[in-house]
C-alpha cells in the first residue's frame, strides 16, 4: 500500500510504494484526493465552523457504539486483510465484490460531500441530506444512485462538477445491484450479471474494485487529515444563525493523539452568570464526558483510554480477557 502525504502547498503525492500496489490504484488514488482536497479546503475556508459540523457529523452529542462510518472503516481494514489472505479465487473475489458494494453503499461519504458542498454554496451544515422518500405506499431510504445524481446537481448549481468525477468514476450501477440482489454468478473467467444478461471480464471487475477501494482510501485519508489539523485548542466564530449573541464564538474539544472530537460554548464565568446558556456537541466517550461535564473550561483531553484498553486486550490471552476486561471497566 502507498503511504500518502500532503505537501505545503496542499497538494497530495504518493510518498512510497509497494512493488505489489496495482498503478491504476495508484492514479486514482492520488486523482481523488486532490479532487476531494480541493473540496474539503474551500468549505473550511468558506466556514470553519460549518466545516467543523461536518467533521462532527452531528449537532449533538453522540455516544460510541452508534456510528455506522466507524464500523465501516474498521469493517474495510478487516475485510480487505482476510481477502489478502484468502487464497481460493472464488472465494477472494466474493470478499472484493461485497466489499466494493459496502463502499458504494456507505451513507455517511455521501452526508459529509453534501454538506462541503452545501457549506462552499453558503448554505448550512445538514444533519440528513438524503431523507427517505415515498414511492408509491412506502417510505424507502435513497439509493447510492440517486444520492450521487442529488450530489452532481449540487455541484453542477455552483458550477464545480469536477468535485463529483471521482464517485461518477467509481459507480458501476448494474454491478452494484447484481451484487446486493445476489443476481451474479462466477463463470470461468467472468462475473456474469443475470438480470442484464451480460459479463465482466476480470480485467474490467479489478478495475472496479480498484477503482472503489481508491475512492474509499482517499476520503478516509483527508476527512482523518483534517480532523488531525486540530491538535491545539481554537476558537472560532460560530455561524450567524447559530449563535445567541453578537460576535459569538465556540471553544473546540481536541483528544491528544487524534484531534477534533466536538466543540462548546465559550462563555465567560460573567456571562454564565448572566444566564447565557452553555452548550456542548460531539463524540465523546462516557469518561470524557464525565471529565467535559466536570470541568466546563476543559477542552484538551488525554489520549483515547478505550483505544489503548483494545490494545491491550489484543496482547493478552484468551483466557484472562475476562478478568482483564473487569479491570478496565473500573478505571475507565
């Protein structure tokens, strides 16, 4: 795999190589992230702190266990090693075809290029831009196709289609469906769609699958890029419609370690008293809350406990993970 870097003047390259990484992964891999780069810059610049929303995703506060894109990311890392170990072909390329219909499928890459684009045409940060819609008697959520003609008519009302080539290039709406309605079949040496009646050669089903697993690496890299930017505490001034009073600003939450977690009010102890009303959003872990809620000037926070307790465990035998996890429960 290429590790990825970013330059100063903000444009991204592949810093090294491995002999085994495909060249077409490669070119698209550094072709979507200077596309989604572009993207993610100008709505920071646009409003940090709409920007910051949809770093946050939300604007509320959002316990652990309760997002669908952590899973994903952790669901991409593991499948992609156990297809890497997979040694029987039929078998590998099932992993890869489920694997690239997750991707198209994810929401929450589509939310957070909503929500840039919205940001960069100077509208607000949105907490659902695909709604469920009705068709006919039901109310049936929007599929990746219809989201990614929603997202290129966004950019195309603010002239900035380019943003939307990467997904354009990735979508491949017959494979996706034969996938997900189990409608394929491994024939020799293709993937034959049953209900289009028509084959993908491998050549053409690798580039695909190459083609997914870029665009997935590459929103991943910048979206942790840019949470990782916030590795001091800030302020910044909160939206018009946002805040309460002239001139408002927010204090943003930082953990050490990995960067923008939330943001709060940043009233003085004056102003509390006067009756402003304190606020607080992001993803927080219970211990950190605990610690936000205790200390309401807190903004920096230590290092994920929870990350380095799962690290631990993993070092541990099966047999006392048990009695390791009771442990851990208390201090946390």
């Amino acid at each position: 795999m290429a590790i990825e870097v970013r330059n100063l003047k903000g444009v991204w390259k592949l810093k090294s190589y491995n002999k085994k990484t495909d060249s077409l992964y490669e070119e698209r891999l550094i072709n979507y992230l200077n596309v989604f780069s572009n993207l993610f810059d100008i709505a920071k610049n646009t409003h940090e702190f709409e920007f910051i929303c949809t770093l946050i995703r939300g604007f509320h506060i959002l316990e652990p266990g309760w997002d669908p894109w952590e899973t994903t990311q952790e669901i991409f890392g593991c499948m992609a090693r156990l297809a890497q170990k997979t040694r029987d072909f039929k078998t590998n390329l099932h992993l890869h075809l489920w694997l690239y219909g997750h991707i198209i499928e994810a929401s929450e890459p589509y939310e957070i290029l909503a929500n840039l684009i919205r940001i960069c045409s100077g509208e607000r940060f949105c907490g659902n831009n695909f709604p469920d819609i009705k068709k006919g008697k039901r109310i049936i959520p929007q599929t990746a196709a219809e989201k990614i003609n929603k997202l290129e008519q966004m950019a195309v009302d603010i002239n900035m289609v380019d943003w939307i080539l990467p997904l354009k290039d990735v979508f491949d709406r017959n494979l996706r469906n034969a996938i997900f309605h189990a409608d394929y079949s491994l024939y020799a040496d293709k993937v034959r769609l049953v209900k289009q009646k028509s084959e993908y050669s491998l050549d053409k089903i690798r580039g695909i699958m190459l083609k997914g697993g870029a665009y997935y690496q590459a929103i991943v890299t910048i979206f942790n890029y840019h949470i990782g930017t916030y590795n001091k505490p800030k302020i910044v001034p909160v939206h018009k419609n946002f805040g309460t009073h002239p001139n408002e600003n927010a204090a943003i939450i930082i953990r050490k370690g990995y960067g923008l977690i939330g943001f709060k009010d940043n009233w003085t102890t004056e102003e509390l008293r006067k009756g402003y009303m304190p606020y607080m959003w992001g993803r927080f872990h219970k211990y950190e809350l605990e610690r936000l809620n205790k200390d309401l000037s807190l903004t920096v926070l230590p290092s994920d406990k929870i990350k380095k307790a799962n690290n631990l465990l993993k070092l541990c035998p099966k047999f006392s993970r048990k009695y390791v996890i009771k442990r851990l429960k208390h201090k946390l």
